[in-house]
C-alpha cells in the first residue's frame, strides 16, 4: 500500500485510503472489462505476451552479479532502491534490478485503470479479475524463466506487499517455486497511521501471498500482526539500510559545523503549513545577518522549492541555500541545528550530534495522532527542542548560531528516540539483517 506515492514521508498519511473504491459492475465497467480481457487475449494468441516478457528480461541489470552468491531480483523504485544499494555493497548477496514501472506500463496495457487499485487488487484477481491471472502468471513466468537463461535466480524482491503492479510478478514466483520477498519501504509507527491502515486492509481483504517480508521497526511488525494478512512468522524486523551510514561516523568539532539547517515541510501533509511561515521568516533574516554560516533548506527533490516560496516568498532572493542533492548523512554532521516537523528526516537527526528543533506553535504538533514527535512525550522532550512561539523559536536559533545550543538527550536517549521509528543498533548493520532474512527464506 503506498500510502504517498510522493511519498517519501514517513510515517505514511493514509486517510487517502477513504476514497479508494471497488468499480461497481455497470454497462460500462463490464464493456471495458471485457475490451480489457479481449485484447490480453489476443495478445496472448499472438505470442505477445512472451514477447513482452522477454524485452522486460532484457532489461535486468546483472552489472551487479558474482558468483557463486544467492541472487535476489529486485523490483527497482524509489526509497526501495536506496536500501538495494547500501546492501549490495555490503552484503554477500547479488541484488540486481529492474525497474518496477516497465513491469507496470506493460500490464496498464491488460487491465482497466479502475481495477489497478492496491492493496484490493491481489483479492480482485481471485474473484472479480480471475479471468486476467493467468494472462498475468504468463507474463511474470517468462520474465523469471529469461532471467534464470542469464543467472539462476533466487528470490524476487519488491519493495511493497500489496502494489497492484507487483501481483502479477509474485504470481510467476509461486508457479516457479521462487521466493517473493519484500522489504516493506512502508512503516506504521504513528497511531492514525496504523488505525487507518488497519481499516483499510480490512476493507480490501487483503492477504499477503508472498514468502517473507522484512520491516523498518518493532511497531510496524506488531501491526501487520494485527492485521492477520501475513502468514506466522513471515515478517521479519531489520531496520532500513540506507541508513547504515551512520555506523560509526566521527563527530565534528564547532568551528566545523557551519551549517544552519532547515528540513522543509512546507506541505499539506505535515500539518503544519502556517507554522512553516513564520520558521521561514526568522530563518530568512538570520540567514541575511550570518554570512559566516550557511543556512540550508534541504528539499527531498529539487522542483519542491516552489512549495516553499508559495509558503513564504521572500525565501525565493534570500541567502538561504536550497539543496534536495545533499545528503542527510553528510549534510548533518556539519550542522549546529536541525530543525523539522513530522518528517523521518527529523527522526534521522538525532543521529547526529546537532542540536534538533521541532517548532510547536500554530498549526504544528496539534494533532498528537499525526507527530512523530510531541511535546507532550516525556520521552521526546528529553530529546528535542520544543518552542512554543516564535520568540522562543528565535531564542534558540540565536544559542544555536553562538555555538551555545547543546544537543539534548544522552546519545542512549537519542538513539531510543530514533528506534521508536527505525530499528537501528550500532553494533549490527541493517544490511546484514537483510541478507539473513533474504538467505533465512531462500534456503527453504
């Protein structure tokens, strides 16, 4: 289920869930169910299905592969294949990929855009689709069986249990007896969240039909428990990879860290829009009085500047650098002060050794239900910095930029804050936790 295909955020809003609807079997739906099914069917007496097969087979990238290690496909996107890196490089395990939407842009071909609904879709081929699965299974088989002429290939793995798109690969799995494992990039760690998804695999009767799935935290395997959509025993905790690099980087002194940075949520799903504004504008005018620092606002992706200039327009010919390339691993090492609001990137701060700031006036933090992190947790106020208006908020930046706003919490502390939402222990990687659960499920 993805809960924001823009997503990147984590936890993942999921009230989005609300408006999803099985189509209701009119006139129309069944005449464009049927055109749907006559043309896979023609397809199929073409050979085009095979066909078809083979050109996504032919587009697996093996530059990866070794011998003499097990071989997982994965089914490349993004977040996923952030955490496919990291593991490939540190793992005895040949992850090669292939992108996840070419195997999407060929089925778009076979099934109606009303069908293509995730999470109800593994239920709909059983009952309403049945006619399309093995048109499906076909596709999936030839892929996997083109692969295995290159490299044997031990498992699949995807980087959701429910996508529509990747029912048809896990369909292939089972027929070929390959494992279809999944490193589940979704993570439900905050209430609403874990309400909303709880209701809403309910509604979809989803159940996962795959071999094994691998999670970000403790929290999440206790949900999909609750759900009762996965088999005993199939879910495994490992933490996410991507963030490995943590282990073990060096602290660096004051006169080092020179850098003032600004996670933007200046977006509707953080809640906390008009906040936001006034964080821009005391980060703008002490940008314009500190040349001698560099006051950063980190994007998750370059075209998201114009969310922030909409918010607080004078950002647009300030000096404050807008950067969504820099990595948080090597951009908050060189920070005296990280401030967010309801974005993992927060969570990934405490990690560091900066201080970390969550604004908490006006529109931020008023639903307890929606935050990572909240004023009203003993636990979290150890931690984090929570001003409560904005001269409070400018208090602290003016400590922060003297070199005289500490980092909260004990790093024992910190590192409990951040394991609320992602397993991470620093004397094991994540990456090695992967690689136990892929070679736990594929030696069976």
């Amino acid at each position: 289920m993805s809960a924001n295909s823009a997503f990147e955020r984590l936890p993942i809003p999921m009230n989005i869930y609300g408006t999803l609807k099985v189509p209701s079997p009119t006139l129309r739906t069944r005449f464009r169910k049927q055109a749907y099914l006559t043309r896979v069917a023609a397809e199929s007496l073409l050979g085009m299905i095979e066909w078809r097969g083979r050109r996504i087979a032919a587009g697996i990238d093996w530059s990866p592969w070794k011998p003499g290690r097990p071989t997982v496909l994965c089914l490349k996107r993004a977040t996923f294949i952030k955490d496919v890196q990291v593991a490939r490089a540190s793992t005895e395990i040949n992850l090669v990929s292939i992108p996840a939407t070419r195997i999407k842009k060929v089925q778009e071909k076979w099934i109606p855009k009303e069908w293509r609904i995730q999470s109800y879709f593994t239920d709909l081929l059983d009952r309403d689709l049945v006619a399309f699965r093995p048109y499906l299974q076909r596709f999936a088989e030839t892929v996997l069986k083109e692969a295995q002429k290159v490299h044997p290939v031990d498992a699949v793995m995807a980087g959701n249990t429910d996508y529509w798109q990747d029912e048809a690969m896990r369909l292939g799995c089972e027929a070929l007896g390959i494992p279809f494992l999944v490193l589940c990039r979704e993570n439900y760690t905050i209430p609403q969240d874990r309400a909303n998804v709880l209701a809403h695999y309910t509604k979809a009767n989803f159940r996962f039909k795959g071999t094994g799935v691998a999670v970000y935290s403790e929290i999440s395997k206790a949900t999909m428990e609750r759900m009762g959509a996965y088999a005993p025993g199939s879910i495994h905790v490992t933490g996410a990879p991507r963030f490995d690099q943590w282990l073990g980087l060096k602290t660096l002194p004051l006169e080092e860290r020179n850098c003032v940075t600004l996670i933007s949520y200046a977006y509707r799903i953080y809640e906390a829009m008009e906040n936001f504004r006034d964080v821009a504008e005391v980060f703008t005018e002490l940008a314009a009085r500190e040349p001698k620092l560099r006051f950063v606002l980190k994007l998750k992706k370059a075209n998201e500047d114009v969310d922030a200039y909409a918010l607080y327009p004078e950002l647009k010919d300030s000096k404050v650098e807008f950067t969504a390339d820099w990595s948080l691993v090597d951009l908050y090492p060189k920070s005296r002060v990280i401030v967010g609001c309801n974005s993992l990137a927060v969570a990934e701060a405490l990690l560091s050794n900066a201080a970390v700031i969550v604004p908490a006036w006006k529109d931020a933090l008023n639903n307890p239900g929606v935050c990572l992190y909240h004023y009203d947790v003993p636990e979290h106020v150890k931690c984090i910095y929570f001003p409560r208006s904005v001269e409070e908020f400018r208090g602290l930046m003016e400590r922060a930029i003297a070199g005289n706003l500490p980092p909260l919490g004990t790093p024992e502390e910190r590192l409990a804050r951040f394991n609320e939402h992602i397993a991470f222990t620093p004397d094991k990687s994540a990456a090695s936790k992967v690689e136990a659960f892929i070679r736990h499920f594929t030696k069976k």
